[in-house]
C-alpha cells in the first residue's frame, strides 16, 4: 500500500509541476472560425434590431436615438395588418392540413407496397425542385386549369405543397418508431381500429403533432417565392415586406421585420419544445 501511495503522490506531483498546454494554432483558428461564424449568422439580425429603434427617417446607420415610433407605424398601416393576419390565417390552415396529410402518409409508409418509392419521391419532389422553378410549375398549373389566383385557392395550395414534405419528415420518424406490440394489445383487449387510432396512436403521437403543425406554420408564414408567383390581390408579410424594399426603403422596414422574425422564432422554437417531449415520451 506504502508503495502505491508513493506512487501516486509522484503521479500528483509531477502533474502539478507539468506546465499547462497553451493554445496552439488550431484553437485559435476554430475560435476566429466560431467568432466570425456568429457574428455572420447573427450579425444582420441584430443590426435590424437596433435599425427598428433607430430614430432616424432613412433605413440606416448612424443611430440617431432608440424610438418605439416605426412599430407604431407598422401598427398603424392597415395593409400590414392585413398582410399579417393574411400570413397568420394561412399558415395555420396550410399547417393544418400538411400535418394530417403527413399523418395519414406516415400511417401508410408503415406497411409495404409497390410504388412506395415513387410516393416518396413525389412527396419530396418540392424540397427538389427550385423554388422559382416551382413557382413557375404552380402558376402554369393553375393556369391551364383556369384556376384565377386567390389566397385561399392558389396560394393555399403552393402553400401545403412546400410544407407537405418537411412536415411528413418531421412526423414519419415518430410514427415508425411507435411499438406495434401496444396496438395489437389493445385490439386483443377488443378495441376497433377507430378506437385504437383515436384512443392509443393519437395520444402518444399528439407532441410530435404539435411540433410539426408549428413547424409547418414557421415556413408557410416566411413562404415568399411560390406566393409571389400564384398570389391575387390579397398580400403576405413576406410580399410587403419585398414591396416596401422594392418601391422605397422604407423607415418602417425593420420594424416590419423584427416582427416577421419574433413570429417565426416564437413558432419554431415552440415546436422544438414539444419535439424535445415527444421525444421524451418515445424513449
């Protein structure tokens, strides 16, 4: 025992008296590299924040003093408030009906069948496919159908047709991940096939229902391509948001977009939270 405490009193020593590795090349190189990261990524959104308060009647540095004054504006403005409850109402419903689409093709990917392979491929053809590419696809679609543009018609569907993919790789990892084994035991115990959806799948499934209806919003609300495209006379925040920047730099621009922004973050972070619990739950 005398020798093994010898031992590692030596070890301890020669540990305290070794001096302390420096940073060498490469830590400082991933530190700039990691610093000029998030300066990039957040850099711009924290400039408009500060360009939203900036009193000052042209969009721009230098910062003239902070003001509450543009988001009244953008308050004030009834074709923004239009606009936004517009980007609201359809991104709740095209998220709506993405999600149960998601759903019942998440149900069906359970078993196999021929052409499985090629609704898969369609399903994720969207994410493929270049967004003016496919905005001009959607606006000669409807066209030749003679289809007249309308918010809750066209746009509705580019709309479910952009979410529809994200939304079904969100929720087909939760749904094949369910145990078979607790379905069959409630039909052994006489549960119909209604009654197990509803009273067993339903209630595991609901978080990661919820995270993909809130992250389906999320992009419906920032959706601007396909929209500029197949859009009539009614407008989204996205639209306005590219009118204000193309016939003026408005004042109240950032403003505008730091209201974009919170709407956005606020949803997805919302579904990252019930995500994280359905994940929770399925461990």
């Amino acid at each position: 025992m005398s020798v093994l405490a010898a031992t590692a009193l030596d070890d301890v020593g020669s540990a305290a008296q070794r001096p302390r590795r420096s940073l060498n090349g490469w830590s400082i190189a991933l530190f700039i590299y990691a610093t000029a990261f998030y300066l990039f990524l957040y850099g711009p959104i924290a400039i408009i924040v500060l360009l939203s308060f900036n009193n000052s009647e042209v969009t721009g540095l230098p910062f003239r003093g902070a003001t509450t004054h543009w988001y009244e504006v953008v308050f004030a403005r009834p074709d923004l408030m239009s606009a936004l409850f517009n980007s609201i109402a359809l991104g709740f419903i095209s998220a709506a009906i993405a999600t149960a689409m998601a759903f019942f093709l998440g149900l069906s990917f359970r078993r196999d069948y021929v052409g499985q392979q090629l609704v898969l491929g369609l399903v994720l053809l969207p994410i493929i496919l270049p967004g003016i590419l496919g905005g001009i696809v959607l606006l000669i679609f409807f066209g030749y159908l003679g289809i007249r543009p309308g918010l809750y018609t066209t746009v509705l569907v580019a709309h479910v047709n952009w979410v529809l993919p994200f939304a079904f790789l969100t929720l087909n990892g939760r749904l094949q991940g369910l145990d078979r084994a607790v379905e069959e035991a409630a039909m052994d115990l006489g549960a119909r096939t209604h009654q197990v959806m509803l009273r067993v799948v339903l209630p595991i499934i609901r978080p990661a229902l919820v995270a993909t209806l809130l992250f389906s919003f999320s992009l419906s609300f920032d959706e601007f391509i396909r929209t500029l495209f197949v859009m009539g006379y009614d407008r989204t925040v996205p639209v306005v948001l590219w009118s204000a920047i193309v016939d003026r730099l408005a004042p109240e621009l950032p403003a505008m977009a730091v209201i974009t922004i919170l709407i956005s973050t606020a949803g997805s972070l919302c579904g990252f939270a019930f995500a994280a619990r359905a994940s929770k739950r399925q461990a």
